[in-house]
C-alpha cells in the first residue's frame, strides 16, 4: 500500500458517477428468502407489488439482475451532491494515536444532509413515470422525510409525511425543512388514519415508532390508489440498490488512496440502507475472492434487532399490511425509548442485509447512545463535522477497533459510512454536554 501523504480527500469526477446500481442478491451462495404475501402467506408477485409500488420498482424489489440502469434523469439530479468525497481522517488518526489509516465516505454533502437522497430521487422519478401524483412515507428522525420531500418537489408531486412523534416533538428544524421543500408532515401516531387511531387509543402516551407510522402512510396510499403510491427509505431491496452508488465510488476512491481494500467498514444499521448501500459492491469483491474485507452493521443497543432480535418472518408494520419479511425483528409491537437517532428506530432489518449478516458475510454491533454521542464530540472536535446522532454510532465502533491498533504490525484500513450530518441535531449534542441526555 502506497498513500500520499498529502492527500485527504478523494474527489471522483462527474464523468465517474456511477451508471449502474449493483444487485447483490445475483452473487450471494444462497438465494435470500422470499417476501411472503400478508394474506395468502405465498411468495409476493410483481401484481402484488405494484398495489403499492409502481411496476419498476416491484421489478427492482424482485430483481435477480447483477446491474440495473441508472436513467439518465436520476443520474442528472445525483450531479448536484455527487460522487460524494472519501475523506482520510488524519487529524482523528493523530487524536487517537492510532496505526489504522481512518476513511469516511460522507453523504452529508447532499442537498437535505444525508444519504437518503440517493433513493428518494429515484423512487420519486419511477413514480412520476408511472403518473403518480402524490407519495405518502414514514420518517424517524426526518432524514427520509426530507428526502422524499426534496425528490417529489424536483419532479413537481406532492408528499405527505407521517413523523415518529417522539423526533416531531424533539427535532423540529427537520420537519421545517420537509415543509420548505413543500411536504405536508403530520405526527405519528396521528388521528387521520385509522391505524393511527387504533394506536392512540390502545396506547394514549405512545412516543411513536417507526411501525406505526409505516401503517399510517401504507393507509393512506391506499385510500387514494388513482393518485398515491407509498414510498419506503430503507429496508426493502430497491432502496438498499439505489443505495450502492456509495459503495460503487468508494472502491474507486480507495484505489486513489492507494489502498488494495477496505480492511474494515463500519456503517450505522437502521432499517440497513446506508451500511448496505456502502457495503455490498465491497462484499462483491470479498465474493469474487480479491479482497477479505469485514463489514460491521452499528445498531443502537436500545433498539437492537440484529444483536438481539429474532431471525424470523415479520411485517415491516405494526397493523400487517406489509409483506411477510424474513429479517431480524425485534417484533412489531417493540417500541423503542425516544433515544436521539431516530433514523435507527426501527423494529427490524433489511431482509437483504439480514441474509447477508446470516451468510456470515457481515455482522452485527450495538452501540449505547452515550457512547454514540462520545464518539461524534471526539470526530467533530478533530475534523471539523459533527455526525448525525446515526452516524455517531459506526463512528463509536470504528474508533473503539481504531485504538486497539497501534503498532505498524496492526495498522489496516477503516471505512466509516458518514450517512449524514448533525447539524439540526443539535439539541441532542447540547443534552450530551450538559449531562442530562438519559
């Protein structure tokens, strides 16, 4: 390995955005299970799908090709953020007194601040072509809400977001963004559906979960199936593919650097698009035998549905209108504490990256919230960016694994998915100073 030592960004050109998003499900050893039907427990088809879905994105979610197009338009709308930069962290490297040479890949140079761009643009354009009108979505933390709202405005739709009332209350400057990108945002569980109505009367001081929300948006797409569709940020196979254009420019990015590989990848696991997104087309080449990459999915440890959850059939709702999903689920009547990475509140895992972690292809950590937070002041003070409180947590990780290498006998290469920034998650960073983050 050869680095120049004055280098510490990689900076990819337009023409190096990728043209494809890449499929892993063509190149595991074994086919992952299949989502089931909610009713008839039968293996979903693309005409049950596309209830919800327009018919390119069932495609997508079915898809056993190794490569799928990007069109043209997305690709247009991806040049204003990407490719994105992968950074070397060499102030933190010093900070930490560490052999390991530290890389993140940040997404926080979108246009909303994370990674969630890169399949909001995407969803909205395949829905726009299939003349929907209006999408309805959850959103934890208001990463996929704004999103969603920045990629329906693009391509002239309406959004109407349902938001865990936990971050509606506690992150508002987030909700203030959907509606300036000209969202309609509504606090979950809410009483304009009849899930949401169900759920406030069984559980009147709920603080929300990301489930419930799901069945709120899923409702009311299906309340108004001439114009509306619903639309997921994480966890189904479509969203984790569009996310692999991370993965696709880190390779690449790494060979700047000199680097053969990425010895080490640690990226935040939610519902699992982001840590996916960077890791597959890295898990591509451990399967293609040229490199022996290890991959770390970073969870809260109070909402740990790999590290504790069950490996089972699941819906992704708490009424049951989804698929049957064979994930890592910690149930759908979990509700986690209102803890600051909203984006991470979920009850279970990517299907997909749920298979992958049982292959042994990549596994599982959790992370407690102060550690998470720890870790974000540390980064922050030595590089300049403060983390979104999701993030934190693959930056906790990576720098517990960072200090035990001191030696040159030890040193390897880490990459840290940087899926956003914390800048309008301030209130939590200040609770963490103060001492009075619980």
């Amino acid at each position: 390995m050869s680095t120049d030592e004055a280098m510490t960004k990689a900076l990819l050109p337009d023409s190096q955005l990728p043209t494809h998003w890449y499929n892993i499900v063509a190149d595991l050893p074994e086919p992952m299970p299949p989502h089931l039907h909610p009713g008839t427990k039968e293996p979903v088809t693309l005409d049950d799908l596309t209830v919800i879905f327009p018919p390119a994105l069932a495609e997508q979610e079915l898809s056993t090709q190794r490569f799928i197009d990007i069109p043209d338009e997305v690709r247009q709308i991806y040049s204003i953020w990407r490719p994105t930069p992968l950074i070397r962290a060499r102030r933190l490297e010093r900070e930490l007194g560490t052999s390991a040479r530290i890389y993140y890949k940040y997404e926080g140079v979108s246009p909303i601040g994370s990674h969630k761009t890169n399949s909001s643009v995407a969803q909205a354009y395949f829905n726009h072509e299939a003349g929907v009108r209006r999408l309805t979505t959850e959103t934890g933390a208001g990463q996929w809400g704004s999103a969603l709202a920045f990629a329906c405005s693009a391509f002239g739709m309406g959004c109407e977001v349902w938001q865990v009332r936990a971050s509606y209350d506690s992150k508002p400057y987030r909700r203030m963004l959907m509606e300036t990108f000209g969202a309609t945002v509504h606090s979950s569980p809410s009483e304009l559906t009849q899930a949401g109505r169900t759920m406030r009367e069984q559980f009147p001081d709920t603080t929300g979960s990301l489930g419930m929300a799901v069945s709120e948006a899923i409702e009311a797409a299906l309340t108004d199936p001439e114009n509306a569709r619903y639309s997921l940020g994480s966890v189904l196979n479509h969203v984790v593919l569009h996310q692999t254009v991370i993965g696709e420019e880190t390779l690449k990015q790494l060979a700047m650097f000199g680097e053969d590989q990425a010895d080490l990848v640690f990226g935040c696991a939610g519902g699992g698009s982001n840590v996916a997104g960077l890791s597959f087309p890295l898990i591509r080449e451990n399967l293609a035998g040229t490199t022996t990459t290890k991959v770390y999915a970073v969870e809260p440890s109070a909402c740990p549905s790999i590290t504790q959850g069950r490996y089972e059939y699941d819906h992704g709702d708490v009424v049951g209108m989804t698929p049957l999903m064979k994930m890592y689920t910690l149930g759908t009547d979990f509700v986690p504490p209102p803890v600051h990475a909203g984006g991470l509140r979920y009850h279970g895992m990517s299907p997909l990256l749920s298979h992958v972690i049982q292959l042994g292809l990549a596994q599982g950590l959790a992370v407690e919230q102060a550690d998470a937070f720890e870790a974000g002041v540390l980064f922050a003070r030595a590089e300049g960016l403060v983390p979104a409180p999701e993030a934190s947590h693959a930056v906790a990780a990576a720098l517990a694994e960072a200090r035990r290498r001191t030696s040159d006998a030890d040193a390897c290469s880490i990459v840290i998915g940087m899926s956003g920034h914390g800048q309008l998650d301030l209130p939590a960073y200040q609770e963490y100073l103060n001492g009075t983050m619980l």
